[in-house]
C-alpha cells in the first residue's frame, strides 16, 4: 500500500495498477477490488483540491460522461467473472500498458473528441469491473501529452469520479463488509504517509522519473498476477 501510494501521488493514476494485482496476492481478488476502490478513494480526496488549478475541463468532461455509462457495465462483469479470470484479466492488463508506455514516444497533439469519450468508456468498464480504471486513459495521456502537472491532476479527477460511482456501486450491492472496513482502516495511515512522500518525489524529480519507476513495478506485479492465475492459486 505505501508502495502504490508513492506512485500514485507521482504520476495521478498508478496506485489501483499496483494495489489490486498485489492484494489479490493475500486477499481474494473480489475482496481486493473493493478495498482498493475505497483506498484510491480516500487517496484522490486528499489530493485534488490541491490541484484543481491545472485541471483541463476539455478534457475531463468527456471523461467524465462516458466513464460513467460505462462503471455500471464493469459492475455487472465484475459479478460474472471468476477470481482466475480476474486475476488474468488484471495481470494481462497490466502488462498490455507496461510495453506500451516502455515502447511507443509520446507525440504532442491535440486529443479529439472521440478519442477521450473512447477512453473513457474503456476506464468506467474497467473501473467497474476490476477497480483499475486508469489505462485505457492513462495510455492516451501519456502517448499525446506533455505537461505531467496537468495529466496528473485530470487523472485524478477522473478517477475520484469513477471511485466514488464504483464505491457507491459495490456498497449497494452489499460487497462492502466490516472485514474490508477493517482492513480499510489499517491500511489508510500507510496510504496517506505514502501519499506524503509521493507528493515530495513529483516536486523533486517531475514526471519523467515517475514513469519509468511506474512501468518498472507495474511489470513486475503484472507477471505476478498471471503467474498466479496460471497456477490457480
């Protein structure tokens, strides 16, 4: 948790990428998409008033809409997929975004309409179904964009949206239980000191060390999460 919450407050979005694929190493992964949601959540809330100067309303809106149709629909996936399917699916995604953000340049230019309202479909679904909603608009961030301070503060917006829609979601459905309240409460001290320290390193050392540290460990916990659905345990 301190770990993914280093990286989250460096880059706006990695802290589910390392969470999720790591707590469903100890918890079952169901269990481990409802505390992450609730962790993230409690980690954006800290942050983003802080940062809403840089916020792109252009690019958030459309985001914001189509994140939103889409959270319900990863809802219902999340209760029709197995724990091995999930944890595939998680290890896989992982991965899928480790060599495309380690493999393609990013390009300045202008990000269309279509593209983010695509996005944000993509995130809502993933969001939704397991608690990982940033890469489908993480990856076109950091394919088009060049300013890290405003990335990072519209990705955290979005994903405070589409924690809050999932948290509701989940409480709804009734998969938020004293057990995760629990862990919830154990985990959030570690999370908000690793958010302290995430903040420090942006303000060092900027947004290029923070994406080769991301693609580092999100590789390794991908390979993790697919090994162990592999072996089924």
């Amino acid at each position: 948790m301190l770990l993914a919450s280093v990286v989250r407050a460096m880059t706006g979005w990695a802290f589910s990428i390392i969470a999720v694929p790591m707590l469903s190493l100890v918890f079952p992964p169901g269990q481990a998409v409802v505390l992450n949601i609730l962790l993230a959540l409690a980690a954006t809330v800290k942050n983003v008033p802080a940062m809403r100067g840089q916020i792109s309303r252009r690019i958030f809106l459309p985001l914001l809409f189509t994140g939103l149709v889409g959270t319900p629909a990863g809802y219902w996936l999340h209760t029709m997929v197995g724990d091995a399917g999930l944890r595939l699916g998680m290890g896989l995604l992982v991965l899928a975004l480790s060599a495309a953000m380690l493999l393609i340049p990013p390009r300045l230019q202008a990000l269309t309409l279509p593209a983010l309202a695509l996005a944000g479909l993509a995130s809502g679904v993933l969001g939704g179904a397991v608690g990982i909603a940033g890469p489908p608009v993480v990856l076109l961030f950091m394919l088009t964009a060049t300013d890290m301070g405003q990335v990072r503060a519209t990705l955290a917006l979005g994903l405070l949206t589409v924690c809050l829609l999932a948290a509701g979601a989940h409480l709804f459905g009734g998969h938020i239980t004293w057990p995760i309240l629990l862990l919830f409460a154990l985990a959030l001290p570690v999370v908000l000191l690793g958010d302290t320290l995430g903040n420090r390193l942006f303000t060092r050392y900027g947004g290029q060390a923070a994406r080769h540290v991301s693609v580092a460990l999100t590789c390794a916990v991908g390979l993790l999460s697919v090994a162990r659905s592999l072996l089924g345990q």
